[in-house]
C-alpha cells in the first residue's frame, strides 16, 4: 500500500472472511475479524485472527472521536 508520501507504515483492515485475512496478511496490515457469528469466529481464529468483533458500531464511535 501506499499513501500520497509513500510507503505507508501501519494500517489495519476489517473484514469478515479468511480471504481478506490473507490479503491484510500479505500486506502487513493488522486485521480485525467482523464475526456476526460463531462459525465466522471459528474460521478466522482458525486462519490466524487474533482479534475479532461482532459488530463495528465500537470501532466506528472510536473512528469519529479521532
């Protein structure tokens, strides 16, 4: 990834499927896993998510306080 100046040094990508926890992987991205349910859990903790949320309305109040 890049930004306007360049190589960016940190991010962090949210997503519900293994697919997208490879592509933040392959990115060195951390990754939040969206885990609407225990199956979706189970797959991402399976995949190598350290971290998963089963809703994003705490992210989101966190993101509009920046």
């Amino acid at each position: 990834m890049h930004s306007a100046g360049g190589a960016t040094t940190s991010g962090v990508l949210i997503g519900s499927t293994v697919a997208e926890l490879t592509a933040a992987q392959q990115a060195g991205l951390r990754f939040i896993g969206l885990a609407r349910n225990t199956t979706i859990d189970r797959q991402l903790r399976e995949a190598g998510c350290d971290t998963t949320v089963t809703s994003l309305a705490p992210l989101l109040e966190a993101a509009r306080s920046l």
